[in-house]
C-alpha cells in the first residue's frame, strides 16, 4: 500500500487521489479549512497516554500474567487506532491518507512475525477486533513515538497557518487585488514564511495522470481506448510523503488565486464564505442540539450591518445602471422618467424591509438585482 499523497490543485479545485485509484474532488481551500479544525494537542495527548501505559514491574509478575498485559496493550493500541480512523479519515481524503497509510505503515518492517502481520490485519478491519495477538509492546511504543512525532509537526505548522492566513485574508470582503497584495508583502517581509517555502517545496514532485469519471485512467490497467463520450480529464499532481509540503503549497495557490476564508464570526474558526456577506459557518455548536453557527448567528446584529450596507449598495449599483438606462430611451418613452421613480421607490422599500430584519440580503438580491429593462417595464 503506497505511503505518498498526490493532489492536484486546479480550477480552484482539489484533486487527491485514493488508495483505490479513484480522485477525491473538492474546493480549493477545502483542506487548509479541514487541517486548521483538527484538534492536534488531543491526538498528541491519547498518544501520550498511551505510551506512557505502564503495567505494575514486569519483573515481579508471572510470565502468564506478562503476556496477558501485552496481549491486552495491543488491544488498547489497536483501539485507539480504530478511534483515530473514525474520527479523522472521514474529514477529508489527505487525513484518510494520513492515518491509513502513513501511520500504519511506520508499523510494517521487513522482518515482521505472523503474529505482527496479524496485528496490522486488526488495524486494518479485516480480522476481527479483539482477536488475542501477543506483539512486542517496545515495538509498539516505537510506534506511537513516530505517530507523536507526526502530530506534533502539524501542531507547529498549524500554528503558523493560522498566523499566516490571518495577516493574507485580512478582516474585509475579500475584494480582488488585497489577498493577493497581502500575500506578496507577506512573502517580502517575512523570513519565517520564506523558510515554510524552501523547506518544503523540495518535498514536491510533478507527476501528470488522465483521470475518467473520477477514476484514474491507467494504460495498464484498462484494456482498450476510453469509450466516446466519457468525461476524461488531466492534471498536473504534487507527490510527496509531506502533508506539510502539500499544506504549503495549497497556501500558496489559495492566496494567489484569490480564494477568500473568512473567520466565523461565531466560533472564531476558518471557513469558505457563500458570499461576501457570509459571516457565518455550518459547524455544528457544542450544547445546542441540532443548532450551527450559521442557525445563531443568522439574525444577530452583525449579520443584519453587513447585510444593510451590502443591499445599500447593490441600491446604488441598480439604481444608476437604471436610471442611464432610462436616459438613453427618454425619445422611445416619454413616461420612462416617472417609471423609474417608481424603481427607485420599490427598491427603497425593499432596503428597509433589509434594515427591519423582515427580508434577508439574498431575499433583495432577487427581487431587486434585475435588468433595466424589467425593472422599467420596457423592452
């Protein structure tokens, strides 16, 4: 089982490919969402705990008693393990990557017993769960020493994420030209983000794949030409065995891209913003059953300033591509003055019902953001 990712980073889209050759697609900027929302100190703390299991002075217990214990450790292992997969490899393909590969395979070696190799068919689901395998508790502890080691690297990188991300996206609307200009001084002015860049470029290698239907297409692997009409497509991947590397590098093209995040102004965590106006994410909120950030904040005073003044100038934007245009057919159309009159006062009504909270931006947006022609009833 290969150990490396590979990711193409295109169209403002994700591709990662899986371990069953089929492509995972997503929104560029779906994983560094993803990746800043792990909690990396609780995974070093289980890991922690874990190895620092101890039984009672082996020396002092019969031999029974001994191989009972490490029967039972490699129990306990094997549950956290299943834990881990359970709560990370679901969240995104790079973390399902990251714990089945990866991870498992820092336990596989060349000289491994039966009995280790029936260990890793445990970790893997395809013998069942609390089967009695007696493997080296040492070897174990090795083990969850590099998963430690793993984790605390993305610990650190996260943490400059994070500040990163902060001074590139800034606290506006994303407007076109700021990301980007953010993000050259970043890269001008920063040495810290400068060694992030030349430390781990290097790990990345192109490697180009044709995919069909979100399945890799191997020359190989399908007997004949791709059958007519079929959605085939290719990409330039990054491989690399760094997730870091990989985490860089969306960082870079996000920001170049112009790929907005913004901090929820509930939870105070990442998110992609439907919209300019979007304050708020879809995360559930711990305590409040059934309840998002998006479902509370949704009429809060916040909400309801950034929707005001967004209506108020897609008011103005209408209002003068309008009236120009009633200029132009003054000669076609008398009335078409006191027509537009008319515009201007629906849509002040429709501004107010924005400003009383009984009609949402969105709601505006519709009735209001229409063509001259419509909105004067000529054609």
């Amino acid at each position: 089982m290969p150990s490396y990712y590979e990711m193409s980073l295109e169209n403002k889209r994700e591709y990662v490919c899986q371990n069953d050759f089929s492509v995972a697609e997503k929104p560029l900027g779906s994983w560094l969402v993803i990746f800043l929302d792990v909690d990396w100190e609780a995974q070093i703390e289980k890991t922690d705990h874990l190895h620092n299991e101890r039984a009672s002075d082996l020396s002092e217990i019969s031999w029974k008693r001994e191989k009972q214990w490490k029967v039972e450790y490699g129990q306990r292992v094997a549950s956290w393990y299943h834990g881990l997969k359970e709560e990370l490899s679901g969240k995104h393909p790079l973390l399902k990557i990251l714990v089945e590969q990866q991870i498992r395979n820092r336990l596989i070696n060349e000289n491994m017993t039966d009995e280790e190799l029936q260990y890793i068919e445990v970790l893997d689901g395809r013998r069942e769960y609390g089967t009695e395998i007696l493997i080296s508790h040492m070897s174990l502890r090795e083990w969850l020493d590099c998963v430690k080691d793993i984790f605390v690297e993305l610990q650190k990188y996260q943490k400059d994420l994070l500040c990163f991300l902060d001074q590139v996206m800034g606290d506006d609307s994303g407007k076109r030209g700021d990301i980007l200009h953010r993000y050259a001084e970043l890269r001008y002015k920063d040495w810290k983000y400068r060694g992030w860049v030349e430390n781990n470029y290097q790990a990345l290698s192109p490697r180009f794949h044709l995919s069909c239907n979100h399945k890799l297409y191997d020359y190989t692997g399908i007997a004949g030409p791709v059958p007519a009409g079929q959605n085939l497509e290719g990409h330039v991947y990054m491989v690399t065995n760094s997730l870091v590397a990989l985490t860089v590098w969306e960082f870079d093209m996000v920001c170049s891209q112009e790929v907005f995040l913004r901090r929820c102004a509930y939870c105070n965590r990442y998110f992609q913003p439907y919209s300019v106006i979007s304050c708020y994410c879809d995360r559930p909120v711990e305590g409040k059953e059934g309840k998002t950030c998006k479902d509370i904040g949704a009429m809060s005073k916040h909400q309801q300033k950034v929707s005001q003044d967004e209506a108020k100038k897609l008011y103005r934007r209408v209002c003068n591509r309008t009236q120009m245009a009633a200029h132009r057919r003054k000669e076609q159309h008398p009335d078409i003055l006191r027509r537009y009159n008319q515009v201007q006062l629906y849509g002040k009504e429709l501004l107010e019902q924005v400003e009383e909270g009984t009609i949402t931006f969105e709601e505006f947006q519709e009735k209001f953001d229409k063509k001259p022609g419509e909105l004067l009833g000529v054609k």
